[in-house]
C-alpha cells in the first residue's frame, strides 16, 4: 500500500511513525514544502543561544508523549524545566502580579477584588447550563466565575495558549475538559472535588528537548522509514480511475510538475492549505476547511550577552486590559538551563495573535522596537540586546472559534465518502504537541479499521 503525508510539522512527522509502527508495510511518502522538518516547530542557534521560534516545549501530563519519544529513542534529549519555571507572571493595571498556584496565594492575591473572589468561590453553587450549545470562553466564565477572573486569568491564559481571546474561543474546542467537569459534575470545583485533582486546566510541567525541540524533530527525520521530498510544494490532490489519489508537486530546484499515484493521502498541512489541495475532490469540505481562520503572530527573541538583569521564573503573560503592544514574555534562559550560557540572559516576547493581528505583520526592525518596548513597559528592563531573532508566523495558530467542533465533527463525516482520505494536523481537535501526537496515532488507528 502507498501512502501520502503531506506536511512535515510534528502531526505529518508523528503520522508517519504510527504509520511505520501500525502499517509496517505500507510505503510511506512525506512531502514538505520548507527545506526543514518540523513546521512550527523549530529551533534556531545564533551564536550561544538557542532561540525557539514556535513551541518551545510540552505538558508532562501524557504519557502517550513519553511513549512515543521513547520508542524514537529521544528519552537521553528530555529536558525539564527548571522548578523556578513555575513561577509565574500576570501583567496587569500597569504592573507584575505573580500568578496565585495554590488557594492560599490565591485568597491573598490583589489581582482580583474581593467580590471577585468571592464570585469564583460562588461558582459551586452556581447553576449549569442547560443545553449542549457552545459557546465562548468568555461568556462560561463570566456565568461560571464572572467577569473579573474571565478578563484577567482567561484572558491571559487565552493569549498564551491560542494566541487568541476569551471572545473569540470556543469554550468547547479550546477546553473540552472545562465543559466535561460542568456537565458531569455540576461545576467546576465539583467536578474537581469529585474527582480530587485539578486536572482541568493545562497541567504538568514544561518539558522540551536538550538542544531546543529541533533535536528531536531531527532525530525522528532520521528514524522514520519514509520517502522524504522536502522543498516541495503539494498542489493539487485528485481522484484517479483506479480509486487512488494522485498527489501533484513541485520542487524548488525543479521546475517541472511531478505526480504520483497514492492508495491513501494524508493531509498535515494546515486546513486552509488543505481545502485548496481538496478542492477539485469535495468543494463543500473545501470551504469549511477555508472557514477555519488562523491567527498571524511574530516571535522576537533577544539574547544579552552579561547579567544585566536577574530572570527567575517563566515569564509573564499581559491582559488585554492592560492594553501592551505584546502578549506575553517567555524568560528562556530561566526555564531551561542549555538556552543561553549562564551568564547570559535570553527572552522571548509574543506579538500579534487575535488582540493585534497587524501588529504581528509589521517589519522586523518595528517588531523588534515593540518588542523592546514591551519589555521596558512590563519588566522595566531598558538594556539593548546583543542579539535579536525575530520569527513571523502569518498563520501561527487555528483559532478554535464558536461551533468549531460541530464544524470539525461534520467535516471528518462528510470526508468518510471519499476513502482514502485523512486530514490530520493542529486545526481539528487540539493545537499542542501532546494533541498532535495523539491525534495521529488515532488517525492511522483509523485507517487500520477502515
Ligand atoms: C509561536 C508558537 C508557539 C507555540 N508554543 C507551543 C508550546 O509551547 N507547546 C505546545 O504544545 N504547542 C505550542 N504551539 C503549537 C504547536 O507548535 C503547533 O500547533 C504544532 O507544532 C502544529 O503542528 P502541525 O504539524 O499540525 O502543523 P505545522 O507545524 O504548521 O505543519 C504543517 C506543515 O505543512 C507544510 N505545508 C504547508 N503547505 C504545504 C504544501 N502545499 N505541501 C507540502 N507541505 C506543506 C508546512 O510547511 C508545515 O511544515 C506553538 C505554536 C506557535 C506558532
């Protein structure tokens, strides 16, 4: 059997491993159009510092994770965050609040009113809602928690998370545990109590790979059992009178079009790359995979070369009441020791996402200006940086926007008439690399019983 994964980010790469370990026979072919593996996954070295410009680590709260990277061989790469990782930072009415992590700290901290507080603690008698409809973050967290918690946690956790708002994610796509907890158990402190962990939120500690995540992106290219064309762009997908796919593509080196014939096609590109591909197959799936919008956002990463300022924690995130140019600032060498060399310092600042989209567009030399003027603002760190890396993703993240499960649900039905075809990456059921792996390995379980 021959099949197609198209799109080397880690849901193509984790495809093709299932598909290695599941299908063994069957001949894999990957196509990527960068000259890279590892889409929004990739570490850069500029002189002594590592510098991510996508994700820079995963929750150590699946185990399917540490499985699979066992089973490539990455377990001597793991690298753990720092225990003073877990301090951190909300940025809010004009200054550093550190984020309560336990109910304690949570009672004593002036992020919140005290009739805010009150107001969470009120959410266990509060009533559920009645019907099965999604709807925003914003709108379950001002009924379960109110207003205040909503525009300062969530919406702080929103931009760290989806690059995204309270308003504009779906409380159902973006936190499926969150409406599980109110459903099953009446509420959230409930279904927490009930279930006598809080496991409803991101939890686990960041981990990420010794050498920055490309050290392992690198070392899965060299185990996975594929035919690999990266710098090579797939245009077209089309039915062929055998009942396979034929896979149109070009390279950069080579000018000419080139097709093959597949008995399956995966798709990992993003979705609206996808419907384009789709297209000439199934027009009606092509527009609900256009309609999935993604969010553009720019990532300046600055290293300083001496001490000039202490970074103890993982950083800070803004709230969009604090009306700052920048989302957030991830201390780098704070969370992971091989970074930067100990003396020296390195940060990253988020820029864009749903709260500023233009902004993330703007030219390197304005990105870095706000970048640095973010830092000033929030941390009142005025040094100049002696190295600036500065990453713009025009599509970094799906916004997981209201109705986009049903949305999903309907499109993975409509596409069960065309056999065949399989559409796995981070704009469906889960943005994290832990999602992405395990979504993969559901999608080749589900060739296995198709
Ligand atoms: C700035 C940033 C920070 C993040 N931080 C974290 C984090 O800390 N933790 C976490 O868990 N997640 C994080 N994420 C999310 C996570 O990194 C992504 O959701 C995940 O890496 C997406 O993987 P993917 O393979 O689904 O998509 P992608 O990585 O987008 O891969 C898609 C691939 O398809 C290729 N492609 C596109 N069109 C074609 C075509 N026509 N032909 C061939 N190939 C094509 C692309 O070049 C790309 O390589 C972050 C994301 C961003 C942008």
């Amino acid at each position: 059997m021959k099949i197609a994964v198209i799109g080397g980010g880690i849901s193509g790469l984790s495809t093709v491993f299932y598909l290695n370990k599941l299908i063994p026979d069957a001949k894999v072919f990957l196509f990527e159009k960068d000259d890279y593996l590892g889409g929004k996954i990739k570490t850069d070295k500029v002189e002594d510092y590592l510098f991510e410009s996508g994700s820079n680590g995963f929750l150590s709260n699946k185990p399917l994770t540490f499985d699979f990277i066992n089973e490539v061989g990455g377990d001597d790469l793991i690298l753990k965050s720092n225990d003073s990782a877990r301090i951190r930072y909300i940025f809010h009415k004009n200054r550093l609040h550190r984020l309560p992590d336990n109910p304690k700290d949570f009672l004593k901290t002036n992020l919140l009113s005290f009739s805010g507080k009150l107001r969470v603690l009120s959410e266990y008698f509060r009533k559920t809602k009645k019907d099965d409809s999604d709807e925003n973050l914003q709108s379950f967290g001002y009924r379960r928690v109110g207003k205040e918690f909503t525009d300062i946690f969530l919406d702080a956790m929103s931009a760290g998370i989806f690059a995204s708002t309270p308003k504009a994610l779906s409380v159902q796509a973006g936190f499926p545990k969150v409406v599980e907890l109110e459903k099953e158990y009446g509420g959230l402190f409930r279904g927490m109590l009930a279930k006598k962990k809080s496991d409803t939120g991101p939890s686990g500690v960041l981990t990420s790979f010794k050498g920055g995540m490309s050290s392992f992106i690198n070392l899965l290219e060299s185990k996975l059992k594929m035919e690999l064309f990266k710098d090579t762009e797939v245009n077209k997908v089309n039915k062929s009178l055998n009942g396979g796919y034929s896979v149109e593509f070009e390279t950069e080196k080579l000018t000419k079009k080139f097709s093959l014939e597949f008995d399956k096609v995966i798709f990992s590109t993003p979705s609206n790359t996808t419907a384009r591909l789709i297209r000439k197959i199934d027009r009606d799936i092509a527009y609900d995979l256009a309609s999935i919008e993604y969010t553009p956002m720019s990532i300046v990463s600055f290293g300083y070369d001496e001490p000039y300022f202490d970074l103890n924690g993982f950083g800070l995130l803004t709230t969009t009441a604090s009306r700052q140019d920048i989302l957030g600032v991830l201390w780098d060498s704070s969370i992971f020791n091989d970074r930067a060399n100990e003396k020296n310092r390195s940060l990253r600042v988020m820029i864009g996402g749903v709260r500023n989209r233009d902004l993330a567009l703007k030219s390197r030399e304005e990105l870095i200006e706000i970048a640095r003027r973010g830092i000033q603002n929030t941390m009142d760190i005025n040094e100049i940086p002696d190295k600036a890396f500065v990453k713009q993703w025009r599509e970094a993240i799906p916004n997981y926007a209201i109705g986009h499960t049903e949305k999903v649900n309907k499109i993975f039905t409509k596409l069960k008439k065309h056999k065949g075809l399989y559409l796995n990456s981070n704009a469906y059921y889960g943005v994290g690399f832990n999602d992405c792996i395990e979504n993969s390995r559901k999608c080749i379980k589900n060739i296995l019983i198709n």
